[in-house]
C-alpha cells in the first residue's frame, strides 16, 4: 500500500508519517519512507541527514522509465506503462537504489530535497523537486509485506500537480481550527476530484482542554 499524508503546515502530518513508518517496521514490514517536503520534518524525524535528492535532477526518471529526458513528466508515465517498465524495492531496481538511502534493514528514505539553484533562480518551480514522484509511484510495484509512507507539502499543491494519482490512500490530518478545517476541506474537495480514497484523521483534540 502507498499512503500519503496531508495537511494544514503544522498539522502534525510528519508526526504522523513518522509514527506509522516506526508502527510498519515494528511489525516487520518493509518500508519505504518518501519526504516529499522541502522543509525535510520527515526525513530529519528518522534521524536521518539525506544528502542524495530526488529534485537535484528531477528529469533523471524519465530516462529510466524508458522515455526522453525533454518529455513531459505525464508522457514518462505514458511510456512506462506502455513498455511494461517498474520500480521495486526488493530487491531495489538501479533508480530506487540510486535515489534513496537505508536507514536500516528494511526502511530506505527517499527525499525531494532542499531547494535548488535552478528553484532559486526562477528557472523551475519548488513543485520540481517532487515531480519525479508521478512517475515513481504509479510504476512501482510493491511486493506483500511492503509499504510506502509518503509526507507531503502542506495544503492541497500535491493533489493538483498529480502526484497522488499513484497512491493508493490519502491521510488528512486536520487540528480542531477554523484554518485547519478550512484546509482540509480543500484537500477533501481536490481529492474526490481526483478519485483518491481519503480519511481525516482528527489530530491534537485534547489542545481544546487547555
């Protein structure tokens, strides 16, 4: 299964992330953890200091998935599928392995990454760094036992550039405020468009008692 978390910034979205992928390898499930924010809560909540980037060359997939590295993100997807191609995780194909990095056994990280020069200078929008990830994720395939956990950006950017048509649910985690709610709204709204199963998960409840 691939789940992806979302959420108002600050919501608690990679807590969550982070205590289902603990909650996954505690029952012996392999996982890969994908943070797919900039700001990194994700990968830094594993422990981790991830110095390989999947936004460092986000056309860098194309090729892999047996298309031009000048095509269009969709027309990659278009040509994997036709040609039958897959990502996998055990054992790790070249793309996987080359992308991620093994926190332990049976739990790799894959990381979008900080912003970039290309993001700075105005050459390629913040949205490039995850880009790679609608491509990954309808060609991987996952064997019984396997789970991706994937931390998104806050508010509804990931349902509206196509990232979550390969997930297979998504969690919106929403805290008792009007901003929250109104958020998580959005999201439900973007994501029944999409035809993507969701729950909300209702975090920090008990903040209403202090």
């Amino acid at each position: 299964m691939k789940v992806a978390f979302l959420g108002k910034g600050g919501s608690g979205k990679s807590t969550m992330a982070t205590a289902l992928v603990r909650a996954l390898r505690e029952r012996g499930m392999r996982v890969l953890a994908i943070d797919a924010d900039h700001n990194m809560d994700l990968s830094y909540n594993l422990g981790a200091e991830p110095s390989i980037f999947l936004g460092a060359d986000p056309d860098r997939i194309k090729e892999y998935a047996g298309s031009n590295r000048d095509d269009t993100f969709a027309a990659a997807l278009a040509t994997g599928l036709k040609n039958g191609r897959c990502f996998t995780l055990s054992p790790a194909d070249a793309f996987t392995q080359s992308a991620s990095i093994a926190l332990e056994d049976g739990l790799l990280l894959m990381t979008a990454g900080p912003h970039t020069e290309r993001v700075r200078s105005q050459e390629a929008c913040s949205h490039s760094l995850a880009a790679p990830l609608k491509v990954y994720l309808p060609l991987l395939h996952l064997d019984p036992g396997e789970v991706v956990v994937i931390d998104e950006r806050a508010g509804t950017d990931p349902v509206a550039t196509g990232i979550l048509s390969g997930v297979d649910l998504a969690v919106i985690v929403r805290e008792p405020t009007v901003n929250s709610r109104r958020v998580a709204k959005q999201i439900q709204t973007e994501l029944s468009f999409a035809k993507v199963p969701f729950l909300i998960v209702d975090n920090k409840i008990n903040d209403l008692a202090t």
